[in-house]
C-alpha cells in the first residue's frame, strides 16, 4: 500500500515562516503536489515537483527529495487567510493516475 | 464560471434512501475523479473515468456505489441503500490528461449526511 504522512496541526504567527513537512512510501512514484483546503471548501492546488529540488512560487515553496521520499511546503510571510488545511498528494504510476492524500495539516496563523 | 461544479452541495437522506449526485467538470478535460473525503482526512480515491471508459475503481467503492459519465462530459455518482458510514465530502475533480503534471482541478463537493 502507499502510505502518506504529514503531521496533523501546526499553529504559527502572522508574518512568520512555516514548514509543513510530508514523507511518503509508495512504489511507482510520479510526482508530489500540495494542495490548500480551506473548511468546507474544495482543495485548490499549490504545488507540483516530480524531480528533486525546490520549487518556488511567491510566498509558497515546495520541496522534494526522491531518494528520501520526503516533501516541505515552506510558506512564508504567514497571513490570516494561510489557515486552513494543507494537503500532500502523491501521484503512482502513468500521468492518467489517481493522487494519494496525506491526512492533511491544520495551520492556524495568529495574529 | 468555468471551474468543476458540482450538484448538490448538501443532501440529508435517511438510511436505506438512494442518492445521486452530478459532477460538471471543467469543458475541455477529458480526465474525471471522484473522491471521498471524511473530517479530518484526506480525500481517498474512489474512481476514474477518461472520457466516458471508467478505468479505475476503489475497493472502497462497494457494490452499492455506481458512477457513469454517458456521453464524456458529466458524471453522475449514485449510492444506493445508504449506510451512515456514507456521511462524507465527496469531492469531484478534472484534469486535462495532457502534460506530465496532469493538475486535478476540485469542485466544492457534495456533503451527504445519512440519519
């Protein structure tokens, strides 16, 4: 089976930065992406990495190791509206593939 | 609007009742997913059409659970007989099938409640 793991609450401060870290055991992995969930909303896609290295994108960064199957999603410059559920998925197999989800990690951002 | 859309956002049913809910996805995506999503977890994989050919199924789709998407374009997911462990987020996503990444794009979901 795959197994996802991401831990389960985070809490930081606004303007601070925040690691969300997601290791993973799968075979025939294809890619990683972070998606972002607000509370009864659908996931809204933030990042993709399929090779090693860090991807940046404004205040989200996300980063992959392969060899180590382990996956960060770094947001920086923490504001109110960053609370919500972050969400790391792994794609198996041919691009057609469906995503595995973590659990999901809850940050709440304080003022 | 041009994102997944998805109908009803909410349905209350009592056990036993058969519910079917739409997906509309995004027009030129010919990849369609549906999920299931509980409190507190990530979505989990239920099946997958490209076009109107269901490739793909969950062992978490059981035999009261039926999904077809006729003519490539909607989806219609129905579950019969349901049990209060139905109550959930489900969750409709589309993707383009081109490109190696392959992004899912989310509807916000149905949520069923069985009493």
């Amino acid at each position: 089976g795959q197994n996802i793991d991401q831990p389960t609450e985070m809490t930081a401060t606004e303007g601070a930065i925040v690691q969300i870290n997601c290791t993973y055991q799968t075979s025939g992995f294809n890619g990683l992406f972070w998606y972002q969930q607000h509370a009864g909303e659908a996931p809204t896609f933030l990042s993709y990495n399929v090779l090693d290295g860090l991807e940046e994108k404004g205040r989200f960064s996300s980063f992959l190791s392969r060899s180590k199957g382990y996956s960060y999603l770094l947001l920086k410059e923490l504001q109110m509206k960053d609370s919500a559920s972050y969400l790391c998925a792994v794609k198996i197999g041919s691009t057609l593939g469906r995503l595995y989800f973590g659990r999901g990690t809850q940050l709440t951002v304080w003022p | 609007d041009t994102g997944v859309s998805q109908d009803p956002r909410h349905k209350i049913t009592k056990r036993g009742q058969n519910v079917t809910f739409r997906c509309d996805p995004i027009s030129e995506h010919n990849r369609l997913y549906w999920y299931r999503q509980t409190l507190g977890q990530g979505p989990e994989f239920l099946t997958y059409f490209q076009n109107e050919a269901q490739l793909e199924k969950s062992r978490l789709l059981s035999d009261r659970f039926s999904a077809e998407r006729p003519k490539g374009s909607f989806s219609t997911l129905e579950i019969q007989r349901t049990e209060q462990g139905d109550s959930a987020m489900y969750l409709c996503a589309s993707s383009p099938g081109t490109g190696g990444r392959n992004e899912q794009f989310f509807g916000p979901g149905t949520r069923l409640t069985v009493l």
